[in-house]
C-alpha cells in the first residue's frame, strides 16, 4: 500500500457525519426494487459496498412522493407501502457493517413518461400550487428518510432531470423560478436534523446532450451555488463525466473544485474513476490523490467501477491491482 493509497482509507468527518473513508459509492440506478419497494437483495448490495472501503453510499435516485416523479415501478420509492421498512433494512445493514448511507431524492421532471393521469411536469408548465405540492413532496420523503434511518440525503439536481431544468436555460429560457432547487433544500432542510447532512448534486452536462452547461462562468456559478448553500445544502457532489477534465478556461478546477472554492463548502468529486484494472496505479490515480491532498475536494465518488469490483477501494488500498476488473457496460446488469 502506498502511503497516499493508505491515507484514504483513513477514517474522516464530513460535516459532523463520521466516515471510515473518503470514497463515495456514485448514486446509479439499477431498477431492482419490484413495486418501488427495496428488498434484502438490495440490502445486500449496499452492504457489499460499505464491507469494502466505501465511507459513504449515495442510494440510486429514489423517487419522490408524487405521482409525476417518476414512472418505472421498480424504481425505489420512500414513502408508499412497505418502501420505508425495506430501506430500514437497507440502512441497518449498511450500518452493521461500518457504513453510512444517503437517500438520492429524485424527480425526473419531463423525462418523466406520462401515465397514471399525469404528465410530465416541466419548469414551463408548472403553476404556483405544483410548486407547494412539489416542496411538500420532498419534504415527506426526506421526513421518512430520516425515520428509515438514513445518515444524510441528497438532492438531484443535475443531468437534466426536473431541478436541473429549472437551472438550465435550454429547458427554462427565461430563467422563471430559478430559484426553485433552491427552494426545495430549504423544505428539505426544515425536516431534517440540523446535524444531518444535506448534499445537493449538479452538474453541467446533460443525459441528453454532455456539452451542455448551467454556467458559462465562475461568477454565474457562484450564484447558483451560493442560492443552495443559503437554504441549507452543507455538501456539493460535483457531477462529472471525466474528473480531470477544467471546466472555465484559465482555471484546472474541475467542477468540485470550483464548488469548494466558490462557497467553502466540502465538495464531492467523480467520472471515469477506475474503470480499467491499471487505473489503481496509473498518473491519473496520483492526480486524483494529489488533487484531493491539495483540498481542491474533499470526497471521492466511485460508480461503474463499483458495479463488477465491490471492493476496489480494499484491493487498491491493498495494490491488489491484478485481482480488480476493467469495467464493461455489461457489468450494469449484474447485480451483486
Ligand atoms: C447504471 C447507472 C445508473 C445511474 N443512475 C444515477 C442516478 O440514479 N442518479 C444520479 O445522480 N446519477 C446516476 N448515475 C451517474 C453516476 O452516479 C456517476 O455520476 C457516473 O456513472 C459517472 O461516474 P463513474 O464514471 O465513476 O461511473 C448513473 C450511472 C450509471 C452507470
């Protein structure tokens, strides 16, 4: 173990929350909760991860109290039906085994398909009660969050789902109500233990289209960034498709890095992390660390990688780099 690799597994504190790592289990989607209901399967699954290194799991988007959040029934749920007791028993595994674990609140906003006698809701079409409805709808699932035992929650606020479209001026060319993610951490905020931690995820780019932005600059990122860090988000999780790409011109900040430096808050950074076996002992690994020791971020966000190698952070720490698999996009239909 190289004394950089060791320094990571270290136990460390995010916002009060104790961690016995900085690496981060990314929020991914796996469709595996039949009737939105989590089952021991998928306690399993997050077990596996907090067994091997991870600090901190960031559940797949679970899908807010509202019938326009989302439509895949097997996309997890909080607050219908058995959801809560199958995610007490995702928490409580996930703590046996030394763990901490965020709920992902997710709307998908107008990749929502229409169905149950609701269309999609969308930042032109929503009018002042679906904003009210909206804000009690995350304020529930994270009120039952918390009753289900979780260490934190997180917010969805990129890729073009529904607060994200809120901040982009393609899907919300007038910039109306741009406020509301903001809006939303506020509501979630007031239910929540103060000591909780509130993560807000965003990113620049889209599902459907990876050059898109919501800043063109430091400045305008800074207000919406500030926006959340003013209603209550205490950690921003900096959505990336490659870590070591810049993101303004004059600047190698990624985008963690301009979170952090921006507003002061701890930042989580991720892409394109260890998804092939020589990644553990490549320049790329320095850098992530290096970059990391230089406070330009203070978590590490694993995904795919996590999907075939459950334990990468145990066997990097260990230089166990020979016994790690090259990510596939096949590995997305294991489950294990
Ligand atoms: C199968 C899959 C499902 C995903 N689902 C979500 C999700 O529910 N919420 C989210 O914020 N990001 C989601 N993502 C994005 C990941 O959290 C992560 O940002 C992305 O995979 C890049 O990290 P990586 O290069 O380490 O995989 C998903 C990614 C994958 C591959």
């Amino acid at each position: 173990m190289t004394a950089a690799t060791a320094a990571l597994v270290q136990p460390v504190t995010l916002v009060g929350l104790p961690l016995t790592s900085q690496f981060v289990m990314a929020p991914m989607t796996r469709e595996r909760s039949p009737g939105g209901i989590p089952t021991a399967q998928n306690a399993a699954y997050y077990r596996r991860r907090a067994e091997h290194g991870i600090g901190l799991i960031i559940t797949e988007g679970v899908l807010v109290d509202h019938p326009s959040a989302g439509h895949q029934t097997d996309v997890p749920r909080l607050t219908e039906g058995a959801a809560e007791a199958g995610w007490k028993q995702v928490t409580s595994e996930v703590h046996a085994a030394g763990g901490r674990i965020a709920a992902q609140l997710w709307h998908l906003g107008s990749r929502r398909e229409p169905v149950d006698g609701y269309a999609s809701w969308t930042p032109a079409t929503m009018t002042g009660r679906d904003f009210d409805t909206l804000l009690s709808a995350y304020a529930e699932s994270a009120r039952v969050a918390v009753r289900a035992g979780f260490d934190a929650v997180e917010v969805h606020a990129a890729h073009g789902y529904l607060l994200d479209e809120f901040l982009w001026p393609v899907t919300n060319p007038t910039l109306a109500h741009r406020d509301f993610p903001a809006e939303v951490v506020r509501a979630i905020r007031a239910e929540i233990p103060s000591c909780m931690p509130l993560i807000v995820r965003f990113s620049q780019f889209k599902e459907r289209d990876y050059s898109a932005r919501i800043a063109e600059t430091p400045a305008e990122l800074a207000t919406v960034l500030e926006g959340l860090r003013a209603a209550g988000a205490d950690v921003l999780h900096a959505s990336q498709r490659r870590f070591w790409e810049p993101i303004f011109d004059g600047s190698h900040l990624n985008l963690a890095g301009w979170a952090k430096h921006l507003t002061g808050l701890p930042s989580i950074t991720v892409g394109s992390i260890g998804l092939t076996r020589d990644f553990a002992s490549s320049a790329r690994m320095a850098e992530l660390l290096d970059r990391r020791a230089r406070g330009e971020y203070d978590l590490i966000g694993l995904g795919r990688v996590l999907l075939g190698n459950p334990a990468w952070v145990t066997l990097a720490a260990a230089g166990r780099h020979a016994d790690m698999n090259d990510y596939y996009k096949t590995d997305e239909e294991r489950y294990f």
